[in-house]
C-alpha cells in the first residue's frame, strides 16, 4: 500500500470514530437516566414496647428427685454413730404436694429436696422423722426403687416414718408445712433405734402393774351388763411414744386404769367412756390377750369407743387417757356385749 493510500485510511477511521461518539452523545440526550427517587419521609408512629414475660402461678408439684437438696446429703451404713443422726432443718415451699399426685401425701414443698440420705448396706430397720418445738410439719420420702412413702402427725404434729429392711440407696427427703406460707424449724432425725422418737426414748408401760382403778372378772354373758366403773383419766405419758407404731392419742398413767378378764368368748364386746367432766376430751388405750394395741378416739363426740366384734378370753388392760395433757378428768367407763339390757343377776366382781 502506497503512502497516498495510507493516509486516506487513517483520514476514513477518524472521520468514522467522530461519527460513532456523535450519535452515543444524541442517544443520551433523547433518552436521559430516570431521576433519583427521594428517600420515603421518617415514621412518625411510636415504636413498638416490648413487654416483659407475663408471670405465670405455680403450676402442679413437680418433685424433682435428682435436685441438689436444700440441707445436704449424709451416706450412712446399716450401723452409724452417732445414731442418730441430726440435721437442722426448715420446712415449706411454694407446692402443695397433694397436686404431684405420689399418693395420699400433703403439705406445701420446695421442688428439690430437703435432705438425701445415701444407705450403702441394707438395714434391718430404718426410721426418719421430723422433731420441731412449734408448727405442723409433714414427711415425704422417695425410696430408691422411686416409691413414695408420706406421713402426717406420726407423734403429734410431728412426722415420722419407719422402714422394715429397708434396702440400700437413695432417699429423697421432703419437709412440708402443712399450712401455705410457713415454715417451721426443727431437726430431721435419722435412726436405727426402734425407741428413738421425738423428744427422746420411748417410755415402756407397766402393762402387768396393778391398776389404778381396779381389777374386774366379768363372768361369760356378764351382767349387770354393761358394767359401770368410775376411773380417773390422763397421765404423764404420751400415748403413741409408749409402742413402735403406735398412733394412739392422749396422754395416759404408767400402769393401766382397769383390768377387765374374760371368762369366755363374747359378741361385741365394747369398753366405753360414757361420761367425762367437763365433757373433756378423753382417749382410749386397750392392750387385749392377743398383745395386741387398739385405740379410740372422739368415737361419740369428744368420748371413745372400742368394740371386739369376737372378743376372746383373757385379760384387757384399759388406759382412758386425756386429749390435753394437763386434764385429768374423772369418767365413767362402761363395758357391754351383745346381750344389751340383761336381766340375769350381776356376775362381775372386782379383786
């Protein structure tokens, strides 16, 4: 290619280039960029509260077994010392435990427990009860197979429970207050000792010591029938601390207040506290042959009552005992069988 040529070639590009950004310049002049938009104006509604968390009541008993108990956790073997065992504890809680639904169990709890204690070897015998100077306390206890055990009033308005081979493990321990928004201090007691109860040994009747009142030989079909006697109520000892298990109420003497021996068999046999003074408060204590202990109370308003449906020979030592302790009232007490209103001659004779 020559010069000449050349020259003409670069004149044609120029000339094509100034034409090209022409018509780039023509087409924005005939189609401008859309306007920026304006930002949308501020709000001015009020912003949103956040509102705390509605409180919410206590719902039902959750008994959490495997909480860090409130009082500490003891590990004992089937024999410790000391024996017993003390730990000062306090009673209540927000829950009622009657909404757990672990059986016939009351008073208001904490969700955790008060106390654990841990048993490494089985136990021949096990007791756990609460000893507080004022205040109605109840007992609950989960055993290690996740059994529930409860107790209310076992020795007045303190609670106690006892365990027969009792297996090793954990037990979960619950003090409750009977009434909503108390506690009550006291000492949860941990013992081996069939005679340790609240306030300290057992006191042993002299169940073959002479009577206070007398001692009667009611023949069989006795009469007159029922059999009236006049005896002094109430004592110095507390009822249901004088036998392991015993629930009897009142305070009774040391020695039984009448002896009645059977001669034979008879049908419905009561002993009865016909009269009171006062119409005080008045209990019954029978210890029959059998060895075995039945008590009454408040059967016909504040006067017990026991019958044997079959009664059978043998002796019954009768303590009539006071709902308060500093009561001592005379009574009159009544013994009958079946054979109600019988005209046949008196048989029974006091020695």
């Amino acid at each position: 290619m020559d010069k000449r040529t050349l020259q003409r070639l670069i004149l044609a590009l120029s000339v094509f280039g100034v034409l090209m950004s022409g018509c780039q310049r023509i087409k924005e002049l005939l189609n401008p960029p859309p306007a920026p938009t304006a930002p949308p104006p501020a709000s001015t509604a009020p912003p949103v509260p956040v509102l705390p968390p509605k409180p919410q009541a206590a719902g039902p008993a959750t008994l959490n077994v495997t909480g860090a108990p409130n009082f500490g956790e003891r590990v004992i073997a089937a024999t410790f010392a000391p024996d017993p065992l003390t730990v000062e504890v306090n009673s209540g809680g927000p829950f009622q435990v009657r909404e757990a639904n672990i059986g016939p169990c009351t008073g208001f709890v904490t969700a955790r427990p008060d106390f654990n204690l841990r048993v490494t070897s089985a136990m021949p015998f096990l007791r756990i009860f609460m000893e507080a100077q004022a205040g109605d306390t109840t007992l609950i206890i989960n055993r290690p197979n996740g059994t529930w055990a409860c107790a209310d009033d076992t020795y007045q308005t303190n609670p106690g429970l006892d365990f027969e081979n009792a297996p090793p493990g954990l037990y979960n321990v619950w003090v409750g207050s009977y009434s909503a928004g108390t506690q009550v201090h006291g000492s949860l007691t941990v013992t081996a000792s069939r005679t340790r109860i609240p306030g300290g040994e057992m006191q042993q009747l002299e169940v073959n010591g002479i009577p206070g009142a007398g001692a009667y030989e009611l023949r069989e079909h006795f009469s007159p029938n029922p059999v009236r006697v006049e005896a002094v109520a109430g004592g110095s000892i507390q009822a249901r601390t004088s036998n392991p298990g015993s629930l009897c109420p009142g305070w009774i003497a040391l020695r039984p207040d009448l002896n009645f021996t059977l001669a034979a068999a008879e049908s419905q046999f009561r002993i009865s506290v016909a009269e009171a003074e006062s119409n005080q408060d008045t209990t019954l204590v029978v210890i029959g042959p059998d060895g075995e202990w039945r008590c009454n109370d408040d059967t016909d308003g504040n006067r017990p009552a026991l019958t044997y449906p079959t009664a059978p020979p043998g002796m019954y030592h009768v303590w009539i005992g006071s709902y308060v302790q500093t009561e001592q009232p005379d009574v009159r007490v009544e013994v009958s069988h079946a054979r109600i209103g019988s005209s046949r001659r008196p048989r029974g004779r006091k020695h």
